[in-house]
C-alpha cells in the first residue's frame, strides 16, 4: 500500500475545497496547485471588470434619473414642499430634496441634489459643484437596462458635453449584472469622457481609482465577498440605449478575500488591454496575478485560458496547462 504524507494530503484537500468556493488556497513552496491556480485567475480576471461595469452603470442610470426629475419638476416646484425646497416662496428652488422619479425603463428612485446654482439645479444634467444622492429601487434607465438598487453619492468636481469628473460613494449598491448580482460599499473616482460610435452607440472611456472598494457577489449559487484595493483602472465601454455592448480595460489592483475556507490577497495587473463580452466574461487578453510566493499568469484566446505557474517567482514557470473560459466563470465569486 502506498503510503501519503499527511501534510500534503491535507494542503490538496484545502485546495479543492477552496475551488469550490471561488478562490483561495495557500502560497507556500511546496506548489500551487491547478485548481486553486485556476480559481486565482478566475477572480483576478472577472472582479475588477464586475466592479467597474456597476459603477458605469449605476452613473448611467443616474444621469436617467436626474434627466427624468428634470422633466417633471416645472410643474412640481411650488407644489411638492418635500421635494424641493425654495429661498422664497416664489424662488427658483436652491435644493432637489427626496424627490420621487420613475425610471425610465421601470423601478424608481429618490433624488436629492444640493449645490451648484438655481439655474443648474433642473437643467437635468451632471454640473460641476453639484451632489448627488441617489436611492435606487429596481431602477432601469432604459428599457433593458441592467437594475440598480441601494444608495448613489455623488459630487461632481468638473463637467461639460462630453466629459464628466466625479466621486462616488456607494452604499449597498447592487446591480443586477447578466453573471449575478454584485453590491458595492466604498468611494471611488471616476473620471469619463463619452463620445459617438458606430451604429448609434455611445463610447465612453473612464479612469477609476479607489483606495478601496467592498464587492460582494452573488454568483453561481454562492455569495462571497471582496474586497479591491490600490485600484487604478482604464476601461472603454460601449454602450446603445443604455445597454453595455462591449467593454475593455487595463490597469492594477490589489484582490483581497476571507472566504469560508480559506483567504487571499494578490495584486492583479493587465498586460496591455484586455476585452470583455456584453456578459461580463473576458473574450482576449492577458493578466499576471503576483503573490507573495507564486507568479500566476492568464492568456485567453479562442474561448481558452491557458495559465502558467511560476513558484517562487524565480522566473521559470513550472506548469502551464489550459482551461475553457466557462471554468473561470464558474469558479468566479
């Protein structure tokens, strides 16, 4: 009878059952394994993109809401005291205050909108020195549109036609992306500028930063929660009627989870761009994932990630072998 080393026998059963879980596992020398590799890469190449295609789309289903608002507000302003507030009883109004707005493509939402000037303030448009709070109820800003729920913040340092410079805070915010849900909790910067694409679509290119950045997932049956660090991304989205077409990005950011059983924390960094379907899933590209032991990187092509495994970061990679691209979706979140 062959004889086990209790050791490892107990480091590879972590290991499936960290899969399992959407990631996790131990960076040690004694070898990474495929498996938790493999759910490395998943997470490193779908939870910075989750985040970010929330974030644009929450932005885009406010600047619905306060178009909406601005609709319907004319007819409003000395009649509804609770939503709008006046510096005289015959002022134009100074403040927008828990103003209820039906969004567009179905849900509601409620607005309140302090600073700029009383000639901004229900143009329906992001001006600079504005603050946004937005609370989203199964809110779609256009028919088809992805649903948002929780609480928007949002000041806008700078804005013109085609470019827009906020900070956002988000509370419970959850979007309801075509993979599962993620909810956001923390602040970020959000720096985009739109312009025309083919086919009536509209393209805009946004730089996110955040210090750090909670994002809980609900995928697969599962939940788990990460949480983004250190984050600094360029991402080009495309977008008709509202509805995200096809998405790219590039940049760093630090992955951190403490999942049931197991946790870890990795630096995730593009080499050069990388591509997304309308899904959410990426279609080519390339990642190097760097733990504090172990080297992971990602190339996909033709539907195929193939990962390389580079222990003790040495510079020579001791494994490489490939997976479909619906085993990173799976193992993701």
């Amino acid at each position: 009878m062959r004889n086990f080393h209790p050791t490892l026998s107990l480091t590879l059963l972590c290991a499936a059952a960290l899969t399992a879980c959407g990631g996790g596992g131990s960076d040690n020398t004694s070898g990474t394994s495929n498996d938790t590799a493999t759910a490395y890469a998943a997470n490193a190449t779908l939870m910075s993109d989750d985040a970010t295609t929330a974030l644009d789309a929450s932005v885009v289903a406010a600047e619905s809401v306060v178009a909406a608002q601005a609709n319907v507000a004319p007819a409003s302003t000395h009649e509804n005291a609770q939503s709008l507030t006046t510096s005289a009883p015959e002022a134009a109004p100074q403040a927008v205050v828990n103003a209820p707005v039906t969004c567009a493509g179905g849900g509601s939402a409620t607005l309140t909108i302090t600073g700029g000037t009383t000639a901004s303030l229900l143009n329906g448009k992001l001006d600079a020195g504005e603050v946004y709070q937005i609370v989203f109820a199964d809110c779609k800003g256009t028919s088809g549109a992805v649903a948002v729920n929780g609480t928007l913040a949002m000041t806008v340092l700078a804005a013109t036609d085609t470019d827009l410079s906020v900070t956002m805070a988000a509370t419970d915010l959850a979007v309801a992306l075509p993979r599962g849900t993620v909810t956001l909790n923390g602040s970020t910067a959000r720096q985009v500028s739109s312009s025309a694409g083919t086919g009536g679509t509209t393209v805009l290119s946004s730089q996110f930063s955040s210090p750090s950045l909670t994002l809980a997932t609900h995928f697969n049956a599962r939940n788990s929660s990460f949480t983004l660090s250190a984050v600094s991304i360029a991402r080009q989205s495309t977008w008709l009627n509202g509805v995200l077409q096809s998405s790219s990005m590039s940049g760093t950011h630090t992955l951190s989870a403490t999942l049931p059983n197991g946790a870890f924390s990795y630096t995730v960094a593009t080499q050069g761009g990388v591509n997304y379907a309308a899904s959410g899933v990426p279609t080519t590209g390339a990642w190097t994932i760097t733990l504090p032991l172990t080297r992971v990187g990602v190339s996909i092509a033709n539907a195929i990630a193939t990962i390389t495994i580079d222990d003790g970061k040495d510079g020579t990679i001791d494994r490489t072998f490939t997976v479909p691209i619906g085993r990173l979706e799976s193992d993701a979140g």
